[in-house]
C-alpha cells in the first residue's frame, strides 16, 4: 500500500529506518501499549514492506504482535475504535480502510489477515458508506450515530475505493461499486487545500494514475502543495500568513506522497534536511505517529 519501486530504496536508507524503528521499540515509543489505529496502520504496513525486502522474521513478528494488540485493545463489536485513549468513542473511516490495507499486506504470508481485512471491510461500509451520496467521517464507536457535522467526508470515497480494490476486487465487488459510483459523480468538484488532505489525495491518486479521477487528483494536489510550499521555511506550511507553524508529521506524510508519485524528490530531501538539523518541536518529539510516518518518508525516498 505504500505504492514505491522498491529498486529505487537505498540500501543504507533502509539500515537506517531498522535502526531508527528499533530506536522507538527501545523508548516505548511505538509499538509500545498504546494504541492509535492511524499510527499502527502505518507502522505496520512500513514492516510488512521491510519484511518482504529483507526477509528477517523478526519483522513480521513485530506485525503481527502489533495487529494483536490493536484487536485486543480497540476491537469492538463491529470495526475498531480510534485509539485507546481515555474517553475515545469513535471510528474513523480512513483509519479503518488504512488499517484494513495493512492487513492485507500481512495477508501475503498468512491468508487469515486477507480475511480479516475483508471481515473488517464488510462489517464497517454498511454504517459509513450512504449509497449515491457519500461516506461519514466518523461515527460513534457502536457505529449508529455519525460524530461531528454529520457530513459526508469528500476523501472518503478515494480512500475506499483504492484500498478495497488493491485488497480483493471480486470478494469487494459490491462495496467497491457503491464507491466508484461515489469518485465518478463527486471527483471533480473535490479540491483540496490542506497539505495532509492534498498530500493523501496525491499518494491514493498513484495506484491507479491511468483513471480520469487520479489524473484529476494528482494535478490538484499537486497545485495545492506547491502553493503551500514555503521557500524560506524549506517545508510545507498550513498558512502562509504563519510561516512559523510548521507541522513536521503532515510533512512526512507530503513525503510520502511525493515519493510514491515521483515528485519534487528535492523538496522531500529539504523537508528531511530542516527538520533534521532544527530536530522536532518538543510536543513531536516524542508524538509515534509524527516518528513512524518520518521513519516511512525516509524509506520511501528517492534520490534527487
């Protein structure tokens, strides 16, 4: 699901993400005992892509011991809540499908997580997804009552449409219809202005770039990316009237993106030069999802 040419990733790169992920298993940092879907989405698809270069066991150990404690600590009756944290009584559709993919990577060597991931699926697209008019962002844990505005979420759409079909095309044909239906009517009033939606809208339009919609996508995100770009600063900022507020996460999470698109790979070797020699404001320092995506923005990138 990280979509990268693996050819492309430096050997030394990667040592150097082993050692830095190793580095965060010792502080407790993640896996840890806490749990937060989006980051252990991540996390885990970073070592089954580590697992199928370097073959060490050790690794998909690591997954699997991740998906079990994810299951234990947030599974519910149907889906699984956000995170373990006190008070958390939601779920959030792109951590579900993110989570999901996950899986499926596992799947590759044990067929039990293609089937969950597809369990997972099922139970969860009939709450969020309304047919013909859009997919919630988030609902309460017991998955009846949408949190928030009660909106449709506009990237929702994307972030099911190309997870399903990269997990199992003929055992999701009927979930992955009622989402295409969705991208074809909803893609081209869908602009984005954020860099964490313009950079995931970017990295889901690389899966299938031949689509009117991810060619649509790509072009938009980019736009908006290159418009938030600050010079200066030598990373994305979320307004250019505060160049100051930088948040170094969405910016590994633009890496990532650039990287699976095959773009500006100068901007992502600036990106990990500032953050590298100004380090992380002290609320990111210790933050897992902040160090789990910087740990998979620098094994996906590219030479310049």
């Amino acid at each position: 699901m990280l979509n990268i040419t693996h050819s492309a990733i430096d050997p030394q790169i990667r040592s150097s993400v082993l050692e830095d992920l190793e580095e965060l298993r010792k502080q407790d940092l993640w896996p840890g005992n806490r749990r937060h879907l989006l980051t252990d989405a991540f996390g885990v698809m970073l070592l089954a892509d580590l697992y199928r270069e370097t073959a060490d066991p050790r690794l998909l150990t690591q997954a699997r011991a991740v998906v079990s404690s994810v299951h234990e600590k947030l599974g519910q009756a149907r889906g699984l809540s956000a995170s373990d944290a006190v008070g958390e009584d939601s779920q959030y559709y792109h951590y579900l499908v993110l989570w999901a993919s996950a899986l499926a990577q596992l799947g590759v060597s044990d067929t039990s997580y293609h089937d969950a991931a597809i369990k997972l699926i099922t139970q969860i697209h009939p709450a969020f997804v309304l047919p013909g008019h859009g997919v919630y962002a988030r609902l309460r844990r017991d998955l009846k009552i949408p949190v928030g505005t009660g909106s449709p979420d506009p990237l929702n759409p994307f972030y099911g449409y190309v997870t399903y079909r990269l997990i199992d095309r003929e055992a999701l044909a009927r979930e992955i219809a009622e989402l295409a239906s969705l991208v074809d009517t909803h893609y081209e009033q869908v602009y984005v202005r954020l860099a964490p939606e313009a950079a995931m809208l970017l990295w889901l339009s690389t899966f299938f770039p031949d689509e009117r919609w991810a060619f649509t996508s790509r072009n938009r995100s980019l736009q908006a990316l290159d418009y938030l770009w600050h010079e200066g600063e030598g990373c994305f900022v979320r307004d250019h009237s505060l160049p100051g507020v930088k948040a170094p996460h969405e910016n590994y999470a633009a890496c990532i993106a650039l990287s699976a698109a095959g773009e500006w790979p100068q901007r992502v070797e600036r990106i990990h030069e500032v953050f590298d020699r100004d380090g992380l404001a002290p609320n990111y320092k210790k933050d897992p999802l902040t160090l789990v995506l910087r740990a998979a923005s620098y094994y996906l990138q590219r030479p310049g």
